[in-house]
C-alpha cells in the first residue's frame, strides 16, 4: 500500500494530511496544522524540518503541495482555438505582456475553455520558478519526494463540484482560509472569475457586484459570518484542502493544474532546434516513402491492365469488339497514368522545397495537395529571406503568409501558402 502526504502552505500555516491508499480510497494516517514563522530564513527552515518528521513518523512515499491562489499570477486570455502544445507555444510569447519578470523565470500551466467559433478562453496561471525550487529542494532533503504542486483554491473548486454532487457547477464560491477570502465565478465547473480579497474587504459588496454580472447560487468554503450566509442563501462547505490535495495525487481532475518543475527550462530550449530538425526530417521521410508506396502500387495496377489487353487481344473474336474492348483499357491506363503524375506532386513538392530555402530555416509542417497546392510552416532567421528564395526559384506563385510572423530570440515563426507553377488540374 502505498502513502501520500498532502501539503497545503498559507501565509501563516502548514496543514499536512497523510495517508494510506487502499484500491480507490484513502485510510487517514495523520492531520496536523502548524503555525508558521514569519521570517523567511525560519520559515524556510521550519518547512524543511516539518517534511523530516513527517517522513520519519509516518513514511510517506511522497507529497502533494498545494500554495494559495496569492503566490500565483492568473490572467484570462482570449486566444485562437489550437491544439495545447501550440497554445503552450504561443503562451511564451503573449505571457510577456502579463508577467513582471521574463517568462523562462515561471512555471506556467493553464486551461483552455472554448468560447466562439474559433476561439477560446484560456486561464493561465504562473508561479516563480524559486518557489517550487525551495519547496522541492526542502521535500527532497527530508526523503520526500514530490509528485505534485497545485494551486490549493482550484483543487478546492473541483474538490466543491465532487462533494456538492453537480458536476457541472455553476455559481460564485468563496473559499475563507486564513483572513483571506479567494473567489470563483464557475460555469460547468470551469472558472470565468478568480480573485483574492485581503482581510477586512466587504465581501457583501463584492458578492452582490458579482451576481448583477453573474447571477446564480453562492457557494462558501469554511467558516464564514453568520450575515454572509444569510444574505445571500449561502449553501456552505467544510472541505480540508490537505484531504484533497492528497486525493488528487490518485484522481487528478481538470483544474489540477501541475507546477512542478521538471528540469532547467534553459536545458529543455537549448535542444528545441534539434528537435525541430528531427522532426522536419521525419515529415520529409514520410512524404517520400509515401510516394514511393503509391507508385509502385499504381505500376502494379497499370502492369495488370497491360496483361489483360494482350489477352483480350489475343482471344478476341472480332475486330470490332476487340477495337472496343481494347480503346477501354486505353482510357483505364491513361486514368491511372494522370492519377499518377497527380500523386507524385508531394514528392516534387518536397524535394524542390528542400533545395530552396535557406541553410538557417527549419520547417516544422509541410503539406501538398494534387492541384499544387502548399502550406508550410517553421522558423527561420529572416522570413523575407525564405520567401525572395522561394520566388526567385520560378516553382512557385502567389505566395502570401497565412499568419502573422512571431519573433523571439533572434528566430522567427512563419506560416506561408503557394501554388506550384503550371501545376493547373
């Protein structure tokens, strides 16, 4: 059976929750909440020795972390509906807007929420990389490994949406822990509004500008006024988020967002380029044993009907119906024929595109249709470089950029569409 401990940080507490996991549930080990020290040395240390006699008194196997929604920076953005490694790409440029500090000095995760055709709202959350770098570098003297570190509210929120019984929530949530309040707007379970209010803010006045913009039902997490959960029927919840963040390290949910970090972010970039390399490699391997497959599958074909119009022509009966039979074959051969010129165009496509751009450009899509049709993308160290080469060569016209150019560290990211010249079917 294995253990875990789930650890959440406030500003003034540590609360850990360990535990045995048996099939699909968790027999409670130990709860402890601790105040902490102020100082950040003593903190620190206060920590460390925390995770050293939790690993010796009960032996976790590892922790799960969770910090406040205040460590974090959250920004809802709207961006192009992509698939989430293009999103995760494009982020590392737009973050550069929100962020204080260079984008390779957080961890960021997010969730992406569809909106509009064509669009989608993403939530994204950062935190410095130093934070989870002391917490892992503490857990990792103590013998306790970390598997997670979460955002501690939003695990509350999906914690809220299991133990309320509506898997779609919907409505505003105020989470009370440690004089401060953090608040959600949630549609479906999926937050539009998250936002940390101080001690001493009129939560009333909150709430109430809160449901004329979303009206709905008012949800509290922990203890909260008597007037508060009156005023607004409140329906209220005594969830412990060290109980859920363990949880979560076994049935993880969608607003488990991961901030652990893996590794230097700058180890990871530095191999980007070859990665890029590889895989436009891979691309261009594909598309030549893709060509290779159609043809001779086409000459197998055609080798076929050449057989059967020697032999119609041997045993044909009369002049007429052999002529027929064999102007038929003709027309068979000629369709396949054009089929195969049609289909050898990706391969054309792909060897004249490698000997044109330049030695400082990489691709990382490529994709030809029958009609000549191109779209590429990649990077490159000029894109008005890429494209004079693609014109001067003479293969190619009316060549127009499909998105907008995104520069960064001395690369840019192109997207270019063009026709392949006297290519006209």
């Amino acid at each position: 059976m294995s253990k875990t401990a789930g650890v959440n940080i406030r500003a003034d507490l540590i609360s850990g929750f360990m535990a045995e996991r048996r099939f699909r549930t968790l027999r409670p080990l130990k709860y402890e909440d601790l105040e902490l020290p102020g100082d950040g040395a003593q903190r620190s240390a206060f920590i460390a020795a925390t995770f050293l006699r939790w690993k010796k008194e009960y032996g976790p196997d590892d922790a799960v972390i969770g910090l406040p929604l205040q460590q974090f920076s959250h920004h809802f953005l709207d961006m192009p509906a992509m698939n989430r490694q293009d999103l995760r790409n494009a982020l590392a440029f737009e973050l550069e807007k929100y962020l204080p500090l260079p984008v390779e000095e957080y961890i960021v995760d997010f969730i992406a929420m569809p909106s509009e055709p064509g669009r989608s709202t993403v939530l994204v959350l950062a935190i410095k990389k130093g934070t989870v770098t002391d917490l892992g570098q503490a857990a990792q003297e103590a013998g306790l490994p970390l598997r997670s570190v979460r955002c501690s509210f939003l695990t509350a929120l999906g914690g809220l949406a299991a133990v309320s019984g509506e898997k779609r929530l919907s409505g505003i949530v105020l989470n009370m822990t440690g004089g401060v309040c953090e608040v959600a707007v949630l549609k479906h379970a999926l937050p539009l509004y998250l936002k940390s209010f101080a001690k001493g803010t009129d939560l009333e006045e909150e709430v109430r500008r809160l449901l004329v913009r979303y009206p709905g039902r008012v949800y509290i997490i922990g203890n909260a006024e008597s007037a508060l959960i009156e005023k607004f029927s409140a329906a209220r919840f005594h969830l412990q988020a060290p109980q859920l963040l363990a949880a979560s390290a076994f049935r993880s949910g969608p607003l488990d967002l991961e901030f652990l970090a893996s590794g230097p972010q700058e180890k990871e970039m530095a191999y980007y380029p070859q990665a890029i390399a590889g895989l436009a490699a891979a691309s261009l391997l594909l598309y030549l044993l893709t060509g290779l497959t159609v043809y001779y599958r086409d000459n197998a074909a055609l080798k076929g009907l050449e057989a059967r119009r020697a032999a119609l022509r041997a045993t044909a009966s009369g002049v007429l119906e052999a002529k027929k039979k064999i102007e038929l074959l003709k027309s068979d051969r000629n369709t396949v024929l054009d089929f195969l010129g049609r289909s050898n165009t990706a391969t054309k496509v792909l060897s004249d595109v490698s000997g044109i751009i330049p030695a400082d450009a990489w691709l990382i899509s490529l994709s030809a249709d029958d009609r000549g049709k191109v779209e590429m993308e990649g990077f490159t160290g000029k894109t008005s470089s890429l494209v004079m080469a693609l014109e001067r060569s003479g293969l190619f016209r009316e060549i127009s950029y499909t998105a907008p150019i995104l520069a960064k560290d001395g690369e840019e990211r192109f997207a270019l569409k063009m026709e392949v010249r006297g290519n006209d079917k």
